[in-house]
C-alpha cells in the first residue's frame, strides 16, 4: 500500500509491464488559499434549462442556476423554473456545465425531477441522460459537488458569496459577495424562513447557491418571475421559434424575474437531499370520496386582508398583540394579514418604504407563496435594527397591490391599555385552562386565557370567535372592563355550544375601544382526552405488496434487509376537512419526508396509508413517522430496518484532496496530450479494472490537456486505498494500487501536484 506525503510518494509504484518508475519528485502542494474552494464550486454550478418542442427547434422557456449536490448528479435549485407551468410550460430539463472556467457553460446531460416543492420554491433534480437521450449509468458518474452547511448558523453581517449564471447561457459562472443584511420569517420556517442579503444578484443567478466562508451551501437564492408575457417586458426571446427568420415578440419568451435579495435556507432543502441519496420514495396513496365543503376555483382572485403589527409571534405563528408603533432600537417586527384563494404558484411581493424611499433591507422580492389556501399569515423581519421613521408596508399579490400599512418606528415604548399572550385549552376544576393552547378536542366549550395591561375601569372592549371564517359569537356591544377586572392579570373567556363545537378552525379576535387588540387562531379535533386531544392514534408498520394488503395486515416493529417497502398506518378522529396537519417521516432521527397539507378524507376514520420505499432496498436504519397538527406532536411509531443503523458512506462529503498534475515523455520531458488518467475506486485493484473495465470501478478520470495537464476534480477521501491508471498509445501504461491518503503523512486539503513520467514502448 502507498501512502502519500505532503512531499512525495513513500514507495515506487510498479509497472504492469514492468519496473516502470513514477517519479513524483515535484509533488507540492498549492500556496495557501482561502477555504472557499472557487474552482470545485464553480465545476459544482449549472445552468438549468427548461425545454419543448417548437416545429423542429428545441425551445428554451424558463432559465436558472443550479448547482450539483452530489457525485451521482443530484441538483438543488428552485421548482419555478423546473415544474411545468402556465410560466415554464416545457417537458424537457438540460443542464449545461461548466467545462471551461470564464466560459460559457455547455450543454451535457438531462435531468428529471426527483422532488419539488412549489412553495417553498425547493427543487431536486437527478441527471438521467445524455443530450441525446441515453441512458446515464448514476454510478458511473463522479462529477464534483458541493455540501450543504448549517444554514441555522448563519449570523448577520456575515460574508457570503452568491454563484450562479448571471446571463440565458451566454455567460460564464458569476461569484457575487455581500454580507448577510437580516433574515425574513414566515410560518413556513420561521424567523429564518428566508436569509437577506446586500449582494446584487442577477435574476437567473435564482436556484444557484449561496456560501459561507468554509465554501459551504447555506443558502439557495430565490425570486419568482411573475406570468410571462413578452408585451410587458418580463420575459426575454432569445430563439428564433416560429422560423420567420426574426427574434421578436412572437417567439417563445424566457420568463425573467427582478432582483434577488432572498435566500431559501439550505436546511429547507435537507429533507429532499436525504431522502434521494437513500433512494426513498413516499406516497400517501389513500384517498376516498368525502362529503366536503366546495372549493374555491381557481378563478377567484387571491387576496389579502390586513390586520396589523405585532413584535413578537408565539409558538403557534400567532400574534402576541397588535401594535399602532414601535419603540426606537426595535430589531424584530411581524406584519399580519388575512389570505384566501393563495395557490403555490401565487407570487406574491413585499415593498417597504421608510420616509417615502424604497428600503430593500426590510422588503422582500417577488417569491412564491408557502402558505395553504386560507388563513392568517405573517411576514416579519428579525436581526436588523428599525432606524427611527415612517414605515409603509405594500403586499403585492401577482404584481399588483394588495394592501397597505402604515407605522412608525421611534420614541419610548407605548404604555396604553394591551391584551397579549393569548392560549386555548379546557377549564379544569380550579378554573385553569389546561391542554396543548392551540389544538383542542370537541367539546361543548372551549375557553381563552390572556394578558392584559394598563386596562382602565369604563373601557369598551369586546372578543368576537368565528368558526371557519364566520362569526359564531361575540360579547354584548355595551360591555365596559370592570373594577373586578383589574388593571393588570390575565382573564379567561369562553365559547360554548350544547350541542358540541364542530371540529375545525377558529379565530379569537380581542377589541379595545373598537380598536384590534390581538387576534389568534386556534383548531378544534379529536376525541377529548383529559385535557388533550387524541386525534391519531394506532400509528404502526407492516408490509404488504399493496394498500389493501397492508391495511389489513398485521403490526410489524422489525424488518429485514433488503426489504422495498414498509406501510406506514394510523386511524383519525373528527379532523375538519381543510385542517392543516403535517407528516414527518425519519431515518435515524433525520428526516428525509415532511408534508404540510389540508386534510382532504372523512372526518373520522382507520388505516390511513403512508408508504416508503427503493426498490432496491431500504437502507438498514430506524425509521420513524410523526403526526402534527400545527406544531403540535400527537402520535409517533417507530421501526427497524436490519440491524438499525444506516450503513456510513466514506464517499458522500465533497471535501477531500485534489489530484492534479502532468503528464511528461520521460525523454524530451515534454507534455503529453491525450493521455487518460483513471482513478479506480477503493474497492477494486488494477488487476479487477483492466480484467473487465466496467465503469462502475471508476472513482474519476480524466485527460491531459495540449500541455500534458490533468486534474481529479472529484476529490480523493482520506483513508481509502485507489488504484490509478496513466494510459497513452505509444507509452507503456503507469499503475499502481494503494495509493492512500491519511491524516498523519497529509494532514491539508491543500491540493497534491504530481509529474509522470511514461516512457515509449
């Protein structure tokens, strides 16, 4: 076995054909560099191309950055310019590369879609064929990738660097640096739903990536074209498609967006990588016919209604109170609003003014819409500090507005009469509201528990509740807060129906002299379980080869290697049809599936059906399925697959060593173009390579250039024994086995430069 130093190999390396020495004498490593590795992020970003079939011309219709994810070619960009839509109404991905740096990128491979989320604006493509349609071997590819890094670790003022191809594929990669300038919340993810930041990015640089300073992925940047329509100016043609000989506004058009200040977090994008590296797929194949309210169409115009302000949301995404101002040296702010007839193809947008001068720090570009169809929903802004000012908020639905509002930011904090902290549950005997606060089980009543302040005796106020969206009950138009009252404490009210409150959705709206107070939202489901709700329950596994099967086959806790699918079951109890519910599914305590979705069956019913499954086997591990609703956990099961843990891949980070170097005529030292250079994988020796030559024993290749030069671009693991073939006609071939790196004798990831010497036959 060799092991390799940073100054020289420490044996020879043996010709097959004989005592063929490889001198390694100039093996040094690059000056130092910075930890962003340019040269394998730049190899790592593509450019994606969606396609169809004009005539006899293949006609580009949307346009984005990508960039590869893994060595058998997984891409993580966005869905708007990957999905078939009434904006990319094509059928066919391409993915151009970059073969030469401050070139153009050059059309290489297909690609299909393995996983995407429209809302989210979260896609995962797999490379699949040639250009020409072949058939791509996914093991026999080792092209170079990026990891994903710690996007929850990301700190405001940070440096960054944005890559991506700035132009519709006549440009070369472009590297755009900024700093992290805040971070946007929405119920989607959370104060850190999106990163913001101060680089200038180009509109098709969307769907590249975003890095830290140790050349990790810790963002995507995101902006959603709005409908593309060649008369308004937001879509470029670049092909002549209708062969008239002209490029105009007849041809097809490219959707173009305006400018990126959005980053979609890299741990949005984790679930989707995890699930396709394992191979897994999951369906949620059981559906049966339901008695349900009517759906809006998709004609209904989306719509916003606002409702206010709020410093601070809960842990259900509700507001703690409405403000009329914020106190100076504010760094956290939440706009509220109602929404209905929103789809995941809505664009929606977010212009602040302050002063009546644009402020890009706390604006948010034309993205896609995350949320469901109808409810309350928040944008907020955390981690940069308000200047003093007045602030107006635009929300922008499709382009056009939709709704403004005004605040100013700057003075002391208000003193006047507030109600705040809002939680639902069931009274206990004591008078305590008792539960989970914001998912509660049908019953005959609920009740509400919150915070006041500053409250002055005489003062009008009033609490109204709506059931899905219509008013159910409120307090008498003459009701005053008393001296009983108080100034300060908390109050408990309540909403009752002897006949039992329906399961579904409900709203709390709280008035102080006819102004909103605070408002929340709350859902009413389940069997009633003390103080909790049971609404799933009998979560299990077992196996089957179909539905049916599997819903009437037995619990299974523990299952074989090799096995292809496992069933995941569970029976519900009175979930309202529309009720947001989440299911998670998880191997060895990550998850790789996660689903938010409006409830769609009967209210009430058993074996409801969630399938995994890779036909070539789950990989061993503990499997795990969770049940939300809200953020709330109400029922979990878990499983073994073989011996429980998931096997270790030595081979799926993209950190390592690059091997490069030339290739010389061991007489006249002059390098030798044309020479191929095959790395074979750990597994295999020369003997097994040259024996068969299947591809599936490569680990990389390449070839030297003009100048005799080559480079590895998929870096070598540390600890893995590969065997390596020089071969060129006229030369007798160069070869070796165990060529090993370890920790101690290569402690860098500096590059390794080596010069070989081949000799004529």
């Amino acid at each position: 076995m060799i092991s390799i130093s940073r100054h020289s190999f420490r044996s020879g390396i043996l010709s097959v054909l004989g005592m063929v020495v490889l001198l390694l004498t100039a093996i040094t490593p690059v000056s130092a560099q910075s930890t962003l590795d340019v040269e394998r992020i730049q190899r790592a970003t593509v450019l994606i191309m969606q396609a169809r079939n004009v005539g006899n011309t293949l006609a580009i219709t949307c346009v984005g950055s990508g960039t590869l994810v893994s060595r058998d070619g997984l891409i993580l960009t966005n869905a708007h310019h990957t999905l078939t839509d009434a904006n990319c109404n094509g059928d066919t991905l391409i993915v151009a590369m970059n073969v030469r740096p401050g070139e153009p990128p050059v059309a290489r491979y297909q690609a299909d879609i393995v996983q995407a989320d429209a809302g989210l604006d979260i896609a995962l493509l797999r490379i699949a064929r040639q250009t020409d349609g072949r058939l791509v071997e996914r093991s026999s590819l080792a092209l170079p990738f990026v990891e994903l890094g710690d996007s929850e670790a990301v700190q405001l003022d940070q440096t960054i660097t944005v890559v991506g191809f700035p132009g519709i594929g006549d440009d070369p990669v472009a590297f755009e640096r900024g700093t992290v300038s805040g971070f946007a919340a929405e119920p989607s993810g959370g104060d850190k739903s999106w990163i913001k930041t101060s680089a200038t990015i180009p509109a098709v640089m969307s769907g590249g990536g975003a890095y830290n300073q140790d050349g990790e992925l810790i963002g995507i940047p995101t902006t959603a074209p709005l409908r593309a329509d060649a008369s308004s100016g937001n879509c470029i043609s670049v092909q002549d498609t209708n062969s008239d000989g002209l490029i105009n506004n007849s041809d097809v058009c490219i959707a173009v967006a305006g400018f990126i200040n959005l980053l979609r977090p890299s741990s949005f994008a984790r679930p989707l990588l995890r699930a396709a590296s394992l191979g897994l797929t999951v369906q949620l194949p059981f559906q049966q016919a339901v008695s349900a309210p009517v759906i809006a169409s998709a004609s209904e115009r989306p719509r916003f209604r606002y409702l206010g302000f709020s410093p601070s949301v809960n842990e259900a995404g509700m507001p703690s109170t409405i403000i009329r101002a914020l106190p100076t040296g504010s760094d956290r702010l939440y706009l509220f609003f109602d929404y209905e007839n929103m789809t995941p193809e809505t664009v929606y947008e977010l212009r602040v003014n302050t002063n009546g001068v644009p402020n890009p720090v706390f604006s948010i570009s034309p993205v896609r819409w995350s949320g469901g169809r109808r409810g309350l929903w928040y944008v907020g802004s955390s981690g940069q500090t308000f200047p003093n000012g007045t602030y107006d908020f635009t929300l922008f639905i499709n382009g056009i507005a939709e709704g403004n509002a005004r605040l100013v930011v700057g003075g002391a904090a208000e003193e006047s009469s507030e109600f705040s902290g809002v939680v639902f549950g069931l009274l206990d005997l004591q008078g305590n509201v008792t539960g989970t606060g914001f998912v509660l089980p049908t019953a005959t009543t609920a009740s509400a528990r919150f915070l006041f302040r500053n409250m002055q005796v005489g003062t009008p106020w009033a609490a109204i509740w709506y059931y899905e969206g219509t008013e159910v009950q409120r307090t008498p138009d003459d009701t005053v807060w008393s001296e009983a009252d108080g100034t300060s404490g908390t109050k408990t009210i309540s909403i009752q129906d002897p006949n039992g409150l329906l399961p579904g959705s409900y709203r709390l709206e709280l008035y102080i002299g006819g102004r909103l107070a605070t408002v929340s939202d709350f859902t009413l489901a389940g069997a009633q379980d003390g103080a909790f709700a049971r609404i799933f329950s009998n979560t299990r596994f077992t196996t089957a080869s179909t539905v049916a099967e599997a819903q009437a086959g037995a619990a299974v806790s523990t299952f074989s290697t090799g096995t292809t699918d496992i069933f995941g079951l569970f029976n519900w109890d009175r979930i309202s049809f529309g009720t947001l519910w989440r299911l998670d599914w998880s191997v060895d305590g990550e998850v790789f599936f996660s689903q938010t979705l409006p409830w769609a069956i009967d209210a009430t019913g058993e074996n409801y059906v969630s399938r995994i499954q890779n036909p070539s086997g789950l990989p061993d591990g503990t499997y795990r399925l969770d049940l939300y609703i809200g953020r709330i956990q109400f029922d979990s099961a878990t499983a073994r697959v073989g011996i429980g843990q998931l096997p270790i891949d030595q081979f799926a980070d993209a950190s390592g060593v690059t091997m490069r170097g030339r290739v010389i005529d061991s007489i006249s030292g002059v390098g030798l173009p044309g020479v191929s250079v095959v790395l074979i994988s750990d597994l295999f020796s020369v003997a097994d390579f040259t024996r068969d030559w299947l591809q599936t024993q490569v680990y990389s290749e390449a070839i030297t250039d003009r100048n005799g030069r080559f480079e590895i671009t998929r870096p070598l693991q540390r600890d893995a024994p590969y065997s390596i073939i020089f071969l060129a006609e006229g030369y007798l071939p160069v070869t070796a086995d165990g060529v090993e790196l370890n920790e101690e004798t290569y402690p860098t990831n500096d590059p390794i430069d080596i010069i070989v010497q081949l000799t004529h036959e």
